[in-house]
C-alpha cells in the first residue's frame, strides 16, 4: 500500500515516537514486518516507528495487513501488540491502557486484561475498583478463553447443582460449561452435594483486624509492622523493579535469580484454565507432582527469607 494513503492511528504510548528506534528499524537490511492498519480510516493502529522507517528508506508502499473492527477494539488490539513485541510499553502506559479497557471493555475479565496490557491480574483489579462508579454493573466476564463466567461464584456453584440433579450422568467439563465456572469447581460442588452439604461454600469468618491492616508487632522498644497480606498489590512492577536492581543484574546469581521470577511470573499470568486444559489426563499425576514440588520449593524459599527478614527487623528495632 502507498505509505501516502496512510494516517497516524491513536497510539498507547504517551511519550509519542522513539527516533531512536526509528534510526535503528531504517538501517536494518531486512523487509519490515507488516504494520496494522483500520480499514476503514486508514490509520495506523500497530506499526507507526516501521512506517516512519520506511520513509526515512525512502520507501513509497509497505506491506500492511487491514484490520476491521470499532475505534475501541483498534485500540484494544494496539495495546496487545505492542505488549507482545517491538518497543515495549513503559509500566505507566500499560496502567492507563488497561483503565481505557476496562472502561470500554468492561466485560473482559480482569485476567484477560491483564493478558491483553501486560500487567498482573491483581493490578487490573485494583484500577476496576477505581473506576466503579462509572462502569456497568455485571453479571458475568469473558476470561482470556473467551468463555463467559459469572462474577459471582455462589450462581455458578447453584447453577451446577440444579444441572447436576438433572442431569447426573453429565461430565464435569459439560456442566462447568453450562454454569461458567470451571470443572473443579463443579467437581468440588459435586462431593459437597453427595457428603449432604450445600453447593455454596460459607464464607469465613473475617479475622479481628481488616485484612488490609498491618499486624504489628511490640518489640519493646520499637513496632516493627509485618503485612497480613504477604502478596504485592502489583507483581508485575514489584518484578519490574528488581529487573532494575544493579546488585541483583551484575551478580550471576542474582540474574538466574530474575530469570526464575521472569518465568514464573509468565506462569502465573497465564495461570487457571488455561494451563489446566492444557494437562492431558494421563499426565495430570505427574504435572501434579511437580507442581506440588516446585511449590513446595519456593515455599521454602520464603520461610527463610520470611525468618532473615524478621531477624533484620529486630535488630533494627535495637539499635
């Protein structure tokens, strides 16, 4: 396609055009990828640095593949490409494209989103919270799978076991689809229903203090506060830090060390039915197995970073 015909899309980058990168793309030999294009406004949705490096070339067409769909879905599909490859998205443009989806898209699930702009699961959930009261109020999401799932886990368990008592002979993975909630689920409702107990589990009993309260503790002279909640809010930019951290990148150790959380953080954003329906039955032990074991490790891991960490606590609070 003439590069004439085509206009600057509406990019999730706020800092605008890297002109480095642009240098580098234009003295690379080989063909440029395809750029995204919308159809039918002839703006750039994924692709604006190899466009602008094929005119610093001198090049008059360049391959580009049409993409049909709305100005929101455009967008949403410009957020997943430059998450997946090319320049990456900084933390902060990656936050505010995952708000303007949850604004437009408020039906994905937060795991879905999180997939989609490159952010933890949790951190999508915390900036729903934030824009509550300008969002619907929903019954169900549509997870990275595109199956549709109730927000709350009591209809779904109520569901399965209407379902269940209609048709017993029914297989989990048939009832988990009808009801939206996942075959464990159902298996769990299943046992609870065959034991005489109800499908919906009770909720537990709130601890003294909120969950969101630190749990201090009285040294004697000094609180030292441990958090109740021993989980960052944010995973991905708690990863994204020590990414940054000059005494864990210079050290071999310390990069084994990143690449272990790299990859695990890569497991946990695709973690749930995914990774679940991707387990043949005749190897579920042995994936159980490992799974169980790797856990087991860096259970321990944390125990004794959990025991160094309150030592140098205490110390602290002697001096």
């Amino acid at each position: 396609m003439s590069i004439d015909l085509l206009l600057p899309g509406e990019s999730p980058r706020s800092q605008g055009l890297d002109e480095e990168h642009i240098a580098r793309l234009a003295e690379i030999d080989t063909p440029i990828p395809p750029i995204l294009v919308d159809r039918r406004t002839m703006r750039v949705i994924d692709g604006m640095h190899r466009l602008m490096a094929a005119k610093l070339r001198g090049q008059g067409l360049i391959e580009v593949e049409l993409f049909d769909g709305t100005p929101e879905e455009a967008f949403l599909r410009a957020v997943e490409v430059n998450v997946s490859h090319g320049l990456p998205l900084s933390l902060a443009d990656r936050r505010a494209a995952a708000g303007r989806i949850i604004t437009s898209h408020p039906q994905m699930s937060d795991r879905a989103i999180a997939r989609a702009a490159g952010l933890g699961a949790k951190a999508v959930a915390a900036i729903r919270r934030r824009a509550a009261d300008v969002l619907p109020q929903l019954t169900a999401r549509i997870g990275r799978d595109g199956k549709t799932r109730p927000l709350s886990s009591m209809d779904g368990r109520l569901r399965a076991a209407e379902l269940i008592a209609e048709r017993p002979e029914a297989s989990l993975r048939e009832v988990a689809r009808l009801a939206g909630i996942s075959p464990a689920t159902v298996s769990d409702v299943r046992k609870r229903l065959e034991s005489g107990l109800a499908p919906v589990v009770e909720p537990a009993r709130a601890a003294e203090s909120p969950a969101d309260e630190p749990a201090v503790a009285d040294t004697g002279e000094r609180r030292v506060e441990h958090r109740k909640n021993p989980f960052p809010a944010d995973p991905a930019a708690a990863l994204e830090k020590l990414l940054r951290d000059p005494s864990l990148r210079h050290k071999e150790g310390g990069r084994q060390l990143l690449r272990l959380l790299q990859q695990q953080n890569a497991v946990v954003t695709r973690a749930g039915e995914e990774l679940m329906e991707a387990v043949p039955s005749h190897c579920g032990t042995l994936v159980l197995d490992l799974a169980r074991y790797y856990a087991g490790t860096w259970t321990d891991l944390a125990k004794q970073l959990d025991e160094r960490v309150r030592l140098e606590n205490r110390r602290g609070a002697g001096e």
